[in-house]
C-alpha cells in the first residue's frame, strides 16, 4: 500500500519494532478515526512503503505484542490472532502471509454499555502473555459522562490449550504499566517499590473521542493493586514548580538556534530537554557551519575551533555532509555522529544495470568505435567514490567499474547497488543533489541532470530522464612553463542557484625524500558560474551574507548574516591533498 493523499493517510496509533528488520504498526483509517486501529502494516526499515493484507476485512485491534518472535494482536472482542510474517519473493521485504485466531475471546464480556468502557492490554510479563482488561466505570453528569474509578482483571494465554486463564496476580515483585502506545512489565524490587501493581494512563489515544470526561486524577493516571483490589482514593496534590526551560516560546527557541552556528552547540541545544529537540526539528534554520573531521575521530567545530572527539568515529574511509562513511569488507556503512543513526549500503560486489531511458536527451553523438570502448564489464569489482545521501532512503555514489566510471544509487539496507550504463564516463568531476535531482559534471565538463527516484510501479529505484543541461564551461584549461595546473570542479547550491566553481592550483615539479617527482602548489585561483538556462554565467560576487565552503566530498552554502565575526562573499575550500 502507497500513501499518496495525506489527508486520507491511515493514522499509525501504535509501532513496535520487532527487529532490525521488521516493524509492525496499527493504524486507524484517516484522521477522523484515528485511535480505531482497523488494519496491521509491516515494514523493513528503509523501505518506501508499507505492507498490508488489502483483501482481509478490516477488525477493530486493541493492541498488539512481539512474543516468543511472533506478532500477535487482541481483537476488541478478545479473540487473540496470530500475524504469520514471509518474505516477499520479489523484493525480500516483510509481508503479512496469514492472520490466524489462536484464542477465542469471552462473548459475554464484549456488550458494550453506556456506562462501562472497555479496554484491553497486551504484554509480556515473567515470561508469559497476559491480557489486561480494564472496565472504566462512568456515571452520567447531565448530558456528559463522567469517569470514576476503574477495575481490572488479569488473564493469561494458555497458547497450548487456547485459552485465557485468569490469574489473581501479577507476581509480588512485578509491576505493569499500561499505555495505548506501550505496555511493559517491570520488576519492582529494583527500584524499592512493591510490587503485584498496574499503573494506568488515559493518553490522547486512549481517550481519543473524548468518550468520558474526568473529574479527579486517579481516574486518569493511578496504580492498582492487585492484592486489595483498589485504587488509592487520595487526590494528588497539586505543587506550584518553579517555571521549567522547556516552558520557553517555541519562537523563542528557533532565535536562540539561529545565533548557534556550530552544529555542535545545536545538538547539544536540543538535547537539553524534549521540548527543545522538538523546537529545533520544527524551525527553519540557516545550515550550520561545517565541522573538520580528522581520521583519529576529533571533529573540530567552526567558527570557534573547538575540538572534541568521538571515539567510535576513528578509521573512517570518507565523508558525506554530516555522514562518516566506514568500510568493512566491500561494505560501506554510513553513521551520523551526532544522532548515532546508521545505514548500511550494498556489498560493493553487488551490483546490476538499474532502468533508465535509451539516451540522453541533448546528449553527444559518440563515435560507434567509441561506444564499444565504453561498454561495462560487469563481471568485476567496483569501488566507491564520492557518495551522495540524497534521503534516507536514496543514495547516490560515483563508482569505479574497471577502467569507467559512473553513478550508482541504492536504497540503504538493500542488497545491491543500481548503476547506470548511459551515464558512464572514463571520468566524473563531481556530483550534487538539489531540488530532487542529481547533477553530474561529466569527463568533458558537461553539466547532465538526472531523475531518479522510485517506480511508481514496481516500487524500484529507476531513472526516468537524464539530460545534458550545459555544454562545457566557457573556460579553458590553464598551463605554465615547467609547470602543472590542477583544477577541481564544485558544484554547490546557493540561494536557489547552482554554482559551479572552478579551483586552479598551479605546480611546479619537484622531488620529494624516497626521490618521487611531487608538485609544489605556488598559488590558487577560483571561478564562479551560475547555471542560466543553457549557459554558465561568470558571477563575480557571491553576496556579503554568503559564504561557500567547498571540498571533494561535499560543499554547502550558508547564510552569515546571523553569524558574528564570520565574513560574507568568501569561498572556504579544504584542501585534501589528492593532487600533490
């Protein structure tokens, strides 16, 4: 299933991750119901769609558990129902193969009454699955209802012999808690508490129609005891707290972020509390300015140079943007330092043709001789060159395939990469992704635009269109006496233009200690170009509020204007040394 109209998404009331590669999730059918879970849908993290059985009559869940490695979801009449996940053969993602009843639920307890709600718990305790029920006893106050105190009983799932088996406790050391988004068990001599309790919270989604209303807070949020068989009657006092940072404006919060221009100060900003992380989610920020990564794991943080270390970044192989990208064995893994989020891309042995049109359009006429000269050998081992994550579930990377070169995407987690044949080069300068589309300076300095994204389908990475934008730049290459130039090509995206800047490094040859004929750089000389249409435009002023920063791995732009001490229409370049 694709969801394409946000306003008739399914609403996702509860999501359990059953294991790195299986997720479970039960929604209701669009905002209207949301907190009526009518369907269950897996999925393999990274993966662009979800799974559901779209031909089983829709039930009404109230929960569901991962036990023992199964899925299992309560029916809102107690029936309890296996989900049997498989494979699917295509595409190797999690499907839902068969949804089976394993107990069938009590009928006399799923009348439903005006004055009685019913709620039901799935979740693991000391080994077993236990079904909570829960009666929230209400009182008509006029026209609304009214909740009092609530009641509970415990039931277990005899699995062997299909069916609930009512328990009496939940053990002297144990203690539940119950909440429409997740249930656990917790063992209570731990933390000096007693135990044989259920705690119970009436959430958003536990309450989501607003079906009663509350008049004191034990009927909300309190603790049962399971040996009285009650609910402590006292009323919560109410204690006057001095005001919290997590009390400060959202807006507030978004201008403090923007006068943080190290990324660093920004994570560690968010990390205060949750209503700060959620700020800075939710405010359109400046980019920060970059970090210098070293190969030990020190990061060094602009405009301050404050150094810190991660010692689980060290050996990495390169970088992309706010990615460290670490080998293993022909396998690339990415991982953001600062989130600890990672993605792992294919084997670099892996890899075939992806779809993509016939030819390009605007492109060259390749001599025929030519043609054959620049056929793939597929049989061989690719490496990897600069990489490009495009989103989370997008990754673009140059790779070498023999003596060629050309781009390859790949979804994260999938099996192997996807490469293009059309767009294959002795040679790739550089690479970008801006407004959803890949741009690419070939071997003779053309400008190519690809489309790629997921076939709507197959639900596989393809390429829809690839374009020659721009012929050549209107520069020549450079030469001195006795000499070398090296010159360098970023492409980099500033204030809604793409930017091509040219850097010219002039050499001259010299022997190194071991004898080996090395260049010394003697200057440095940068050229700006705007794309406009079909041509490349000189710019010469980048604008006193922006500052480039360019390397071989990535380049950004960013707004200095909010920054103090930090100089607009500046080009930053680091200089990896790959050339002498």
């Amino acid at each position: 299933m694709h969801i394409v109209d946000s306003k008739k998404s399914p609403v996702i009331n509860k999501l359990i991750l059953c294991s790195p590669n299986l997720v479970a999730a039960f929604v209701g059918g669009t905002m209207v119901n949301c907190g009526h879970n009518s369907q269950i849908l897996v999925c393999q993290p990274g993966a662009s769609s979800w799974s559901v059985r779209a031909n089983d009559e829709c039930k009404l869940f109230e929960d569901m558990a991962f036990y023992q490695g199964k899925l299992y979801a309560l029916a809102d009449d107690e029936n309890l129902l296996i989900v049997n996940i498989s494979e699917d053969p295509s595409t190797g993602d999690p499907q839902i193969a068969r949804i089976g009843q394993v107990i069938r639920g009590d009928p006399l307890f799923t009348d439903v009454s005006t004055v009685v709600k019913k709620k039901r718990y799935l979740v693991e305790s000391c080994g077993a699955l236990l079904m909570v029920r829960r009666k929230v006893c209400c009182r008509m106050a006029g026209k609304k209802l009214v909740a009092e105190q609530s009641e509970f009983e415990v039931f277990e799932a005899d699995l062997e012999h299909s069916r609930w088996v009512n328990v009496t406790t939940v053990g002297h050391d144990q203690m539940l808690f119950l909440g429409r988004r997740c249930s656990r068990a917790v063992s209570a001599s731990q933390y000096g508490m007693p135990g044989d309790q259920i705690f119970f919270l009436d959430d958003v989604i536990e309450n989501a129609f607003e079906e009663y209303t509350f008049e004191e807070e034990t009927t909300s949020v309190s603790a049962y005891n399971m040996r009285t068989c009650e609910i402590p009657q006292c009323k919560m006092t109410h204690v006057e707290h001095p005001r919290s940072w997590s009390d400060l404006p959202t807006e507030l919060v978004g201008l403090v972020l923007c006068r943080l221009p190290a990324y660093p100060d920004r994570v560690r900003f968010g990390a205060v509390c949750r209503h700060w992380s959620f700020s800075s989610a939710q405010n359109l920020l400046p980019p920060p300015l970059p970090c210098l990564t070293f190969p030990d794991g020190t990061f060094v943080s602009l405009p301050h140079g404050e150094s810190f270390q991660f010692h689980d970044s060290a050996g990495y192989h390169s970088t992309c943007g706010e990615w460290l990208i670490f080998s293993n064995d022909g396998t690339y893994t990415l991982k953001n330092p600062f989130s600890k989020v990672t993605m792992t891309l294919p084997n670099m042995s892996c890899f075939c043709l992806i779809d993509e049109p016939v030819e390009i359009i605007n492109g060259r006429v390749i001599p025929e001789g030519e043609m054959t000269q620049k056929s793939m050998n597929m049989n061989v081992k690719m490496s990897l060159g600069k990489v490009i994550v495009c989103s989370m579930l997008l990754v673009a990377a140059f790779v070498d395939i023999g003596s060629l070169s050309t781009v390859a995407l790949c979804r994260p987690g999938a099996a192997s990469w996807l490469v293009s044949g059309l767009v294959c080069r002795r040679i790739l300068f550089e690479m970008m992704f801006c407004e959803g589309k890949l741009y690419v300076i070939d071997e003779i300095r053309d400008l190519l635009a690809i489309h790629a994204g997921e076939d709507n389908d197959s639900g596989k990475i393809s390429i829809s269109r690839i374009e020659r934008l721009i012929e050549n730049p209107p520069f020549s290459l450079s030469f001195i006496d006795n000499g070398v130039c090296f010159t360098d090509y970023f492409l980099v995206e500033c204030k809604g233009a793409l930017l091509l800047v040219s850097r010219t490094i002039p050499g001259i040859p010299c022997d190194d200690s071991r004898g080996r004929v090395t260049y010394k750089p003697t200057g440095v000389d940068f050229k700006v170009f705007e794309a406009n249409s079909s041509l490349w435009v000189g710019v010469t002023c980048l604008g006193d509020d922006q500052a480039l920063f360019v390397g071989k791995r990535y380049s950004w732009s960013v707004d200095v204007s909010q920054y103090n001490k930090l100089k607009g229409n500046c080009i930053f370049m680091l200089d990896d040394g790959s050339h002498y």
